[in-house]
C-alpha cells in the first residue's frame, strides 16, 4: 500500500527526540518512535540500524478516510455528574455499530442544561474506504 504520509520530529520535556508519521488521509498518527538525541544524531549522519523504541497504533485505518458526525443525547440521571462520570457515560452507553464514540465533552456546547434536562453533545467517527468517502 502506498500512502501520503506526513512526519514530525520533535524535543520531549525528558529531552528524548519523538519522531512521529501521521497518515494523511484518515489523519491516524500511526508510528511513534523515541530515542536519544545523540542517537539521531547517529542515523543522520550515517550510521544504520540505530535502536529506538517504537509504537504502533492504528494500522486498520491508515489509507481510509475518517467520516465524523455530531450527536445529541439525553444524560438520563439529571445534572450533577462531573465532566468525566458523564464521559464514561457516553463511552458505555452511546456506542453505535461501526462508529467510535469520542467522549470528549471539555468543549463549551458539549452539556447543556435545557428545561431541566442535561444534553450532551459529542461526537463519532468511523473510517471507510476512500472510495465509499
């Protein structure tokens, strides 16, 4: 398979180099790779095989473009849970076959309070082929 890829290599705060490859069509960063700075040093100017450690992650979506849509839900149990018990809410109960839910509700629409009800506004994603997109 062939992608369009991007890469950016940055400085940690435990002065580490990252080095992270982002697929360009579904977004996914997919590759992160760690390493001393001396160690980059090394590869760059010609010595192979220099070890890392590396993660992978995401592999089923790289070449596939991500759909998002916007949801609403009612939050059943009135309105006093803290932003994380109602993200755990989301996550265990608004999940839709073929969708991922992300839970995140820090934004300033995410809940809203309307006529006594808690509304929570969040979103999914999933990840087709690019020639469904």
């Amino acid at each position: 398979m062939n992608i369009k890829a991007n890469i950016s290599i940055s400085r940690m705060s435990n002065d580490k180099i990252s080095i992270t490859v982002r697929d360009d069509t579904s977004f996914i960063q997919f590759l992160e790779l760690t390493m001393q700075p001396a160690d980059l040093a090394n590869a760059l100017t010609g010595l192979g095989h220099v070890a890392c450690a590396g993660e992978v992650r995401g592999l089923e979506y790289v070449g596939k473009s991500c759909i998002h849509e916007k949801r609403q839900v009612e939050y059943p149990h009135g309105g006093g849970p803290k932003r994380h018990e109602l993200e755990t809410w989301l996550l265990l109960n608004c999940q839709e076959d073929g969708w991922i839910v992300d839970p995140y509700l820090g934004s300033q629409s995410s809940i809203c309070r309307q006529g006594g009800k808690t509304l929570l506004n969040y979103n999914v994603r999933r990840y087709v082929e690019v020639e469904e997109a």
